[in-house]
C-alpha cells in the first residue's frame, strides 16, 4: 500500500524515484491534502497508515491552523450564548 501512496495524485510512477524523493512526494501529498481540509483518517487512509501515525508525522504542519481554529471556537461559542 504504500507503494501505492506515491501515486495518489496519478503524478509519478509508484516506482520511480529513489526512496528519499518518494517520502519527499508523500509528504508533499499528505500536507497538501490536510491543509486543503482533507479529514485526517482520509489522509491517513490514502497513504496507507493509521490517523496515530498521521498525526503524529504531520501534525507540526498544522500549528498554524492555531489562530483559525481559535476563530471558530470562539464564533460558536459567541452563538451558543446568543
């Protein structure tokens, strides 16, 4: 299967490449497919591992989101108490 996760976006051959650029293409993928709002067990799914794993590999790409997420929590905390 992950194998196969390099050719999630039909880009490359699953065998092309050495295996560093393979993991560079499969993290390129997973942060694309993340920061597009793609659910992380979907994620995880395409590239074959557990949402643990996923998590845990790629998470840091996401501290960012921080001040959005922050945004939403306080709009619908602002609309629950209206």
């Amino acid at each position: 299967m992950r194998d196969q996760a390099v050719f999630v976006f039909g880009l490359v051959e699953p065998t092309a490449g050495t295996p560093r650029e393979k993991r560079r293409f499969r993290h390129s993928a997973a942060t694309l497919m993340l920061r597009s709002g793609v659910l992380p067990a979907e994620v995880a799914r395409r590239l074959g591992h557990s949402v643990d794993v996923l998590m845990r590999t790629y998470a840091g790409i996401l501290t960012d989101e921080l001040d959005r997420s922050n945004t939403m929590i306080e709009l619908e905390i602002d609309r629950q108490l209206d």
